[in-house]
C-alpha cells in the first residue's frame, strides 16, 4: 500500500510501512498511533521491555519508536538486546524520551539506537525521523512565493528566510 505525500507541485511516494512503538504511557502511545496513521503507518505497539522484544521477534518492525523509561527492562536493556539479535540488530531504532537529553541521547547513540527525540516531540520532527532512518527521500519543497506589493515578489526557497529575489510581475 502506498500513500501519495503532496508537497507544492512535487508528489513522492511513501509505501506502508510497520513500526513498533515500544511505550507505557498510554496516552503517548494513543498519540503515537494517531500521528503515524494518519501517514499511512502500520502500528503496533508494546508496554514494556519484554513484550517490546517479542513483538520486534514476531512483528519484525520497519522502525522501532523507544521510551527509555519503560518498566521490565528499561530502554537500554531493549536496546541492547535488540543489538544481540543478528535478526533484529538491522532495524533501525529512534528513542523517543522525556528524560535529559544531554546524557541519554550520547548513551541511546552509544547502545544502537539511530535518533534520540526529546520529548514532547513535534510532528514534523517524527516524521523527519523515520524517512530518514527508512532512507526515503522526499523532494526539495516547492518554493513559496509571497506577494509583496503589485510589481515585486519574495521567493523563499527549501523553508529558509526570503532570499529577497525580485521579480516584475507583467
């Protein structure tokens, strides 16, 4: 299954893809599935450290979204299993967690996860997270043009401030 992603002009494609979110906290993972479904995501999920590694044996996620702060075996014992397992070390992990981002985002790192995303996460951010580490490549964003009086234009390109770029509009 594939779902088309408008972007301006340009249309990419993003194929259906199984990630396995691995968190307690029940209202995260609500948000979770809202967000990742809404992009065409499967999702399944898990509570806790042990049933976070039994689905990635039986579910065999494309991506795998972790709490650090999970009860039966926190973060960092999943990732470290998951590294163990010569059938699941290849699945790419990005951490999703609330606690201090100085330190556990270089042990996460450290341990085999891809990503480390502070929490609350943004959207855009998430998304950004898992193209990446699923290697799809979006297209450049089309540009926006801002009217800015009858004879002038802005043009801003790639989401960046206004390059200030002139045109007479005939």
């Amino acid at each position: 299954m594939e779902k088309r992603m408008e972007t301006g002009e340009h249309t990419y494609q993003r194929f259906q893809n199984k990630i396995l979110v691995i968190d307690d906290d029940p209202e995260m993972r609500l948000a979770m599935h809202v967000r990742l479904k809404a992009n065409n995501y499967t999702v399944v999920f898990a509570v806790d450290g042990v049933s976070g590694i039994a689905q990635a044996r039986y579910q065999r996620p494309d991506v795998i979204l972790l709490d650090l702060g999970i009860p039966v075996g926190d973060g960092y014992i999943v990732l470290e299993r998951l590294q163990a397992n010569d059938k699941l070390a290849c699945i790419p992990v990005i951490v999703v967690s609330g606690r201090d981002r100085g330190v556990n985002r270089d042990l996460s790192l450290k341990a085999g996860a891809r990503i480390f995303l502070q929490k609350p996460v943004r959207n855009s951010d998430l998304l950004l997270a898992i193209d990446h580490v699923l290697g799809v490549k979006p297209p450049p964003p089309a540009p926006v043009v801002y009217d800015v009086g009858e004879a002038h234009r802005t043009v801003v390109l790639d989401g960046l401030a206004p390059r200030n770029l002139f045109k007479r509009v005939a």
